[in-house]
C-alpha cells in the first residue's frame, strides 16, 4: 500500500479536491483525510469506527505520517468529511487514476 501510494500520489491528488468544510477550527487537511479514507478501504474496513481503530493503530506508521495523519482520526471526522465532499470531484480522480493505469 505504501508502495503503491508513493507511486500514484501525484495522479491521486487529494490536494485538489475542494475543500467545502468551514476553515474555522479544521484540524484535517481534507487531503489527508481521503488519503486516510483510501487506506482505510484497501485494508477493507469495514466501518468508520474500524477506520478509526486503524488510524490508531498506524498512527507511528511511515504510511500515515506520509499522508498527514500522526493520530487516531476520529470516526466523526471521517464521517462528516465524507458526507459533504463532492462526488464528482472523487469521481474525476477515479477516471484520471484508471486512465494512467492503462
């Protein structure tokens, strides 16, 4: 997975998804919390409270430093994250990914 996010992060670019999330009192960069999302999914979590316990868990991890997360993301943040970023945006990165993997 590292590997692979070393390899891709420039095609990913989490950094350039809109951010609609009110900049008061954000402790996340929304980039690193979709890249936290992303792990998340590839180790199969399968709820955001064990995305969560994941964080935590790899929280001291070269992976997870490398992607913005030092701590334990709570599940809430993930959450409320995800509920309001725009699909389409997510969906634009998807189609440029699959693009270059070809």
């Amino acid at each position: 997975m590292q590997t692979y996010l070393q390899q891709r992060e420039a095609a990913l670019r989490f950094k350039q998804v809109a951010d609609p999330r009110d900049p008061r009192g954000q402790r996340w960069s929304l980039g690193a919390l979709l890249s936290s999302a992303l792990v998340s999914l590839v180790l199969l979590a399968p709820s955001l409270r064990r995305a969560e316990q994941l964080s935590e868990d790899l929280a001291g991890s070269r992976l997870l430093r490398r992607l913005g997360i030092r701590r334990r993301v709570p599940d809430s943040t993930f959450g409320d994250a995800l509920a309001i970023v725009a699909p389409q945006a997510l969906l634009e990165l998807a189609r440029r990914q699959l693009k270059r993997d070809r």
